[in-house]
C-alpha cells in the first residue's frame, strides 16, 4: 500500500522491524514471547497509524473511507492491548494477533481494489498473506505458541519485504502540490 502522504521512513521502518522480528523469531522460537508481544504491539500500532493515514489519503467512497479507518483503529487498539499487558495471557496475544491480521487483511484488500498497477497487485498480496496468518491462528489454537510464532516469523519477513518495497516506492513518487 502505497501512501503519498506517509513517511518513506515510516513504512521503511515498518517493514525493517517486521522483517528483524521474523528473523529473530525463527533464529530463536523458544525465546522470551514477552518480547515478542511488544514488538508484535509496536508493529500493529504503526500498521493501524498507516490505515487510518490511508483511509484520509485516498479518495475512497464513504463507507468504504470508514471502514477503513475503523480498521485502522482497531489495530491501534490491538497494539496498545499488547503492550499494554504482554505477559497477562499468551493465548490472548495470538487471539489479538490473529484479529489485527484479519482486520489489516480487509482494509489491504478494500484499498488494494482502488490502486492502480504494481500497488495494487503488492497491497492485495500482503492483504493474503495477512489473511493466511490470521486464519492458521484461528483455525489451530491447539497449536503450541513455538509452531505459531514461526509460522508469524515467516509472515514478518514476507510482510516487511513488501513494506520496504512500498518505501522504495514512495521515495520515487513525487508529491503533488
């Protein structure tokens, strides 16, 4: 998702902490999960900022420029809950995990229908990816917190790639006065 108005630097630094999580939660899957609670909270808190900055940006219609920036919202609110109280419930992080990812699934879809050419194409396919996490985290609770992280570290890396693509992208776009 490609935001004029956004910070380069910030969808840069999205996808550069999106990918460094991944690396460190496969380099390490047994580690501290506290840690990976704020990260995973700093990351939906910026993600949900992005959202809400793209449902102003865009000229949506109306309901759509809504939910959009509802969708926006609820991830800032997923990502103050996990930092907010990382250590309280473990299984509660994957259930606010698996909501934000569905949430940013949706409004990467919604918007991915209004772009144009490559954006398009990178906010539908981050939109999937999104999608397919948030549904392996509701479909298998059972699953032990270790397989669930990797499978998210994984999802990180391809998410932050696309991130730092779409920075690459903004740096290039000029923007209109």
């Amino acid at each position: 998702m490609l935001l004029r108005s956004a910070s380069p630097g910030l969808i840069a630094v999205n996808g550069v902490l999106c990918i460094l999580l991944g690396i460190a939660v496969l380099a390490w899957p047994g580690a501290t999960l506290l840690v990976v609670a704020v990260i995973f909270g700093f990351q939906l808190l910026i993600q949900g900022i992005l959202r809400i900055a793209a449902a102003f940006e865009f000229e949506l219609p109306g309901m759509l420029k809504a939910a959009v920036g509802l969708f926006g919202v609820l991830l800032v609110i997923v990502g103050v809950a996990c930092l907010m109280s990382p250590g309280r419930s473990l299984e509660l992080l994957v259930v606010f995990i698996a909501v934000g990812w569905l949430f940013d699934a949706i409004a990467g879809a919604a918007l991915g229908a209004h772009l144009r050419g490559g954006s398009r194409f990178a906010a539908w396919g981050l939109a999937a990816l999104s999608l397919l996490g948030a549904i392996v985290l509701f479909a298998w609770p059972g699953l032990s917190l270790v397989t669930l992280v990797v499978v998210a570290g994984w999802l990180l890396i391809f998410f932050g790639v696309g991130r730092l693509f779409d920075a690459m992208r903004a740096r290039r776009v000029p923007v209109a006065a």
